[in-house]
C-alpha cells in the first residue's frame, strides 16, 4: 500500500461499537477513508452505510475482503466469528485489524498471525487503551523516574454492564465458550494498558468467583445459565519483586470506575475514572517526596495525536490506536499499534489467572509476555 495515500476501510460488523467506536473515530483522521461495510442482512448493511455516507453496503465477507477499494480490514463482530473473517481478509492479502479479543483459542490465534506473516500483511489488534495519551504520558512519567523504583500496584475495575438482567444484543457475553467474560473483555484491556507501561508480571495467584448463575435477557425473559466469573482478585510480583494486587468486578450498581495506584520508592501516581468505559476521560495525579498532597498532572500537548474533536474518552482510545497504525504504515514500521502478538500475550495472561484460580496454587507467567 502506497503510505501517502489514504487508508481505505471495510467493515466486518455493524453493532453498536461500529457505530459508537469505530466509524467516528475513523472520520475523525485524515488518514482515513471508509469504502465498504458488511452484514449477513443486506437491510442491516445497507442502514448502516446510508447512516454514514459509506459507499458499499455488502452481504458477503467475500466481496468486502476482496473489493478493490478495501486495504484494511476491521474485524468487529463476536470473537467466535472472528476466525472466518480474518483468514479471509489474509487470504485477500488485505491488513487486518481484529477486535480484541482476537479469538476464543490460543491455538487459534497462533496459526492466524503464523497466516498473517506468511502473507506479509499488517496485523492489529484492538487493545486501544494503551495508546491513549494519558497512558502514554503516565508510562513515560515512570520511565523517567518520577517515582523512583516501582515498590506496588493496585487496580480496581468495577463495571455497571454484565449484570443478572442483560439487553439481549450482550447475549455473545454469557457462553463460556464465546471467551467475552469480565476477564477477557475487561480485564484484557485494563491489564494490558497497566502492564504495557509496567511490564507483565513474572508470577500471579487468583481467585475468580461466580455470583450470576444465570443472565436473563430483558427483552425476551430468556434466562440462560451463566458460569463465567463476575469477580476477579489477582495478586502477583513483578521482575523487580514489585507486588500487584487487583480487582474486577461485574454488575456493580453505583460508585463504578477504575482507579490505579502505583507506589514507588520516592512518588505516587494515580489514574482514576467514574467509569470503566464510556464518554469520561481519566484524571491523573501524582505526588512526589514524604507527605504530600497529590496534584492533577495535565498531560502535555506533545502527546496529543489528534485533530480537535467532541468525542469521549473510550472513542479517542479508538482513534490513537488508527493514528498508530497510520504511522506505522507511513513509516514502514510495527512499533506502535499493538499487534496479533500482543493479543496472544494477554490471552496467555489470563489463562494462567484461570489455572491459577482453578487450581488454588500460583503460577509463573510465560515467558512470551
């Protein structure tokens, strides 16, 4: 793909983080053209491009990957479909962005960026938050030694969404097999920006715990059986013998959000947020020496890639990440936009939480993360 022409996108999916996410925080970058959408339902597609001014509103994946007005390839519909449309998109020789997460199976998403490589074509994965300037600052902020040695790191992720009642359009959140728990999807996200700026951690325990045994879908009735965890504790240590301790939870009523505490040997810092997704944008603030009030940190411009805007804070995460990739294809590099690899270390993450909390004994993380 000729790097000062713009990127041409076709879409695979039409839900609402399309709409929400994607589509606005493609229009936002100048890099960027949307050509063509796809939907088994011809209607589905077809509202969907009127609503958006997309040219092409198809019925078949085939045609999307292989239409001559496509380079990239958005994959965003339910992980378990995602396999079908990637190797399609590889097989069209086209770049692939896949949501996260990639797919339900390690296997699986090893041999697709195997594929992948073979063909020569980019790969990108939607583990956005790391990309967002405040994450970017904050992991500059440490490598700096604002707060000298990292002694401690605490998170806690509470969500409003996956509760007992669910709209029925989250029903691909209840079987286990979907791999689209609090874990995967949240946990995925959050664990990934943390340990993108801290590193993984080297070992963990965990207790995963589930208190929804079933999910009732509110506009049907249909009450489905439900053995995902809907809450999450995981301690572990970092290489340095830094400590980590950390708690999702699902269905939370009120006080909901996320915050991050990370000590260090001569500073603090804290990323906080009344939401675990959504419009809000997170607030930093730090502190530094003995007994010192903490202060917001206003994240400089020099981390700002984008065009003025009225989007939130989830949608901008989106558009960092198109700005990566932008730039990496301009530059001719992989440096920026998390790839097919990072999702299969964080796949590999939290399946060593799963054995840890099914097995009720620690577990040393791979050495691939």
């Amino acid at each position: 793909m000729n790097a000062r022409k713009k990127i041409r996108v076709g879409i695979v999916g039409v839900g609402n983080w399309a709409e929400y996410g994607h589509i606005p925080a493609l229009k936002l970058l100048p890099q960027y053209e949307i050509k063509a959408i796809f939907s088994r339902s011809q209607e589905k597609a077809d509202a969907v491009a009127a609503r958006h001014d997309i040219p092409h509103a198809l019925n078949s994946l085939q045609a999307l990957v292989s239409h001559p007005e496509v380079d990239l390839v958005l994959v965003l519909n339910p992980a378990p479909s995602h396999e079908e449309a990637i190797r399609a998109a590889i097989a069209a020789g086209k770049d692939v962005y896949s949501e996260w997460p990639l797919t339900p199976s390690v296997e699986t998403s090893c041999e697709l960026m195997a594929l992948a490589e073979k063909a020569g074509v980019r790969h990108v994965v939607g583990l956005q938050r790391r990309l967002g300037p405040d994450y970017r600052y904050v992991r500059d902020l440490l490598r700096d030694g604002y707060i000298g040695e990292l002694r401690s790191v605490r998170m806690h992720v509470s969500v409003e969404y996956f509760q007992a009642l669910r709209k029925a359009a989250l029903y691909f959140t209840v079987p286990k097999e979907n791999y689209s728990g609090l874990l995967h999807i949240y946990g995925g996200h959050f664990f990934d920006a943390v340990f993108t700026m801290l590193g993984h951690p080297t070992s963990i325990g965990a207790l995963a715990v589930n208190q929804f045994k079933e999910v009732t879908l509110i506009e049907t009735g249909e009450t489905l059986p439900h053995t995902m965890a809907d809450q999450v504790v995981v301690n572990g240590s970092f290489a340095n013998g830094a400590v980590l301790s950390a708690h999702l939870e699902a269905g939370k009523r009120n006080n909901y959000g996320w915050q991050l505490d990370i000590t260090g040997s001569t500073g603090d810092l804290k990323i906080s947020n009344g939401t675990s997704f959504g419009q809000a944008f997170n607030v930093i603030e730090g502190a530094q020496g003995d007994g010192q009030a903490m202060r917001v940190l206003t994240i400089p411009e020099m981390y700002n890639w984008l065009p003025p805007s009225d989007l939130g804070g989830s949608q901008l995460e989106l558009a960092n990440l198109y700005a990566a990739y932008a730039q990496d294809v301009r530059e001719g590099t992989r440096r920026l936009a998390p790839t097919f690899a990072d999702a299969l270390a964080m796949h590999r993450l939290i399946d060593s939480i799963e054995l840890s909390s099914a097995s009720g004994k620690r577990v040393q993380t791979s050495p691939a993360i």
